[in-house]
C-alpha cells in the first residue's frame, strides 16, 4: 500500500544490521541519513567504511540533495491554480489555490472552511479555461461534513454535470488520527492511478485533537501530524497536486485562555503549509478571508460570501 522504503531495503543493510538499528530507536531512513559515519557504526556494530556506505544509500533512497536553479524553476512553473469563485479571494492568493504546496484554512465554527473545501473539489474539476484544472478531487472527511447534495448545487451552478463531479470525487471518512494517516497513504496510490488535482484534509486536526488529549501526548502528537503533512506535502510536489487543509482555532469554551486568531497544531502545521488564510464571520453571510503566510504574496484581505451557488463576491 504505501511505497515506504523498509531499512533492509538499503544496499548494505543486512537482517542483523536493521534489527540492531531498530533496537537502537532508528527505524527511519532520515534519521539514518542524518547521523555520522561514527555514530552509526557504533550503533550498529560496523565498520567506518560500511556506515559511511549506508549512510549514503539512505541519503540516494531519500533523494535528498540540490537541484539546479533551472530544475526548481521549470517545476515551479508547472504550478496550476484552482480559482475560488470569487475573484477577489482569488487575487489574495495570487490566482487562486496553488497546486505543490498546502493551503491551510483555519477559523472558527461557521467560517466557511468545509463550504471552501466542497467549493475547490468541484472547481478543480472545471476546464483550464474556466479557472479549474479539469481533474479529480480527493476528500478526506474527518467530521462527516461531506453533503453530496452540496457538491450538487454547486455544480449546477457551474454548469457542470453534478453527476460526473460527484463521480470524480474520491471521497473517505476518516474515524480517527490513525485511520486518517492511512488514508493519507491510500491517496497515494488513487493519485497515481486517476487524474487528480486536488487533495482536501477537513478537518486535518480536529482527530488528533481528541485522541491526543492529555498534555503528556502532545509532543507524540505533533510528531504524527508532521508524518501526515510530509505525506501530503509529497502528494502534492509528486503529482503537481493543490492540497487544502482545514485547521480550527484555539477559541474553545472549555479553553480559557485561548487565542481565538491562533491556530491548532502549532508551528508544525504553520511550518508545512506554505499558504495560510485565516477566516473570520462577518456580518450576516459574508466571510473575511485573510492571508497570513505566503512565501512571495503580500499579506491582503478579501470578503466573499456563502450562497446557494457557493463562494461568491460580496457584491453578488
Ligand atoms: N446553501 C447555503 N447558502 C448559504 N450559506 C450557506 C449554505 N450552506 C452553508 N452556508 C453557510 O456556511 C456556514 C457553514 O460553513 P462551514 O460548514 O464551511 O463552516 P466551517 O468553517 O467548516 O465550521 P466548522 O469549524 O464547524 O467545521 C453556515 O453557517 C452557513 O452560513
Ligand atoms: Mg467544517
């Protein structure tokens, strides 16, 4: 199912050797890749040279190292954008959500981040022409807040067959963190088998937040929600793919002392999404969306609202 490379996997790496590493806590190629010749001879009971050998066949299994400028410019201007239905959101964002990066989307209740991730997996699904990238969605649903019906209306009002898009979304619920990570891993394989342009997370943090409950598991949480990241973030550079997350804030009755603008998973999850746009209610149905992170977009704000049809401006 996942395409993880297991330590005996390595040229170098026999039975005795991975068995040794594992005992010693490195089950992970990276951390293989990042220790010392020395150490891991140590810890492994073998010689400098063999180490150093292992070390880097993990290094070439990871792929780590430079690329030329020309390279990251050539997949650079591979990048698509999937239009929002409102162009005003869209020009914040600088054309729309970018495929090879995660966009995070975080709010309060009710500040359209699922009414969003309903809205781009049925925009994806649009020509090029029409601001889509003609390809499929893949939603994870972790809140069992995926309407169909919704996908429909929105479809329709498209001009789109509601049908055909409800047939080119894959969609899963996932029940908790664990199932979540699989599902993750799952998305690989339909990624690579269908034309997919979008991967939606809603919500990415809400399961980790109920199962790592206690103050003595959160650091064994972020560790998990980096896995999950990584895992998108390869999605969406291996198949020129936008990935949408949803995160929630602090602001929770139950919380005191919580920030209502800061998000949940802390730096982790800032750290991973190169784009992040923080939405807020305004009055009656309109919504504030503002970018707070981009590597090359200024920050800007942009109002749209809820309707019927789906994310529209708010003059209309
Ligand atoms: N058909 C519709 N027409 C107009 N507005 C709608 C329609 N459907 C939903 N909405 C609006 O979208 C809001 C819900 O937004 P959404 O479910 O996206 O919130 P959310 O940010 O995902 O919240 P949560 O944190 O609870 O998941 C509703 O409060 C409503 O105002
Ligand atoms: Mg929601």
């Amino acid at each position: 199912m996942t395409e993880e490379v297991e330590l005996e996997d390595i040229k170098g790496v026999g039975a005795k050797t991975a068995e040794k590493l594992r005992d010693s806590g490195y089950e992970e190629l990276m951390s293989i890749a990042t220790m010392s010749s020395g150490e891991l001879a140590e810890v492994a009971d073998l010689g400098d040279k063999k180490a150093q050998g292992i070390i880097t066949e993990s290094r070439k299994e990871l792929d780590i190292g430079f690329e030329s400028g020309k390279e990251r410019y050539d997949q650079r201007e591979e990048m698509k954008r999937i239009m929002t239905g409102c162009e005003e959101f869209d020009e914040i964002l600088g054309g729309g959500v970018e495929t090879q990066a995660i966009t995070e989307v975080y709010g309060e209740y009710g500040s359209a981040k699922t009414q969003i991730s309903h809205q781009l997996a049925t925009n994806v699904q649009l020509p090029r022409d029409e601001g889509g990238l003609g390809k499929g969605a893949v939603y994870v649903d972790t809140e069992d807040t995926f309407i169909p019906q919704r996908i429909e209306q929105m479809a329709e009002a498209n001009g789109q067959d509601p049908e055909e898009v409800l047939d080119d979304i894959h969609v899963a619920r996932a029940f908790n963190s664990d199932h979540q990570m699989l599902l993750a891993d799952e998305a690989q394989e339909i990624c690579q088998n269908n034309d997919i342009g979008l991967v939606v997370v809603d919500s990415l943090t809400a399961q980790f937040r109920s199962d790592y409950v206690g103050r003595g598991e959160l650091a064994q949480r972020q560790q998990k929600l980096n896995k999950h990241m990584n895992t998108l973030l390869r999605l969406a550079n291996a198949h020129n793919i936008a990935v949408l997350v949803t995160n929630q804030v602090m602001s929770n009755p139950d919380q005191m002392f919580g920030d209502p603008t800061k998000a949940i998973g802390g730096h982790i999850v800032a750290h991973n999404s190169a784009v992040r746009l923080y939405l807020r209610k305004s009055k009656k149905d309109k919504r504030i969306a503002r970018l707070v992170d981009s590597p090359y977009m200024p920050e800007g704000e942009a109002v749209f609202k809820v309707a019927d049809r789906g994310i529209v401006p708010e003059d209309f």
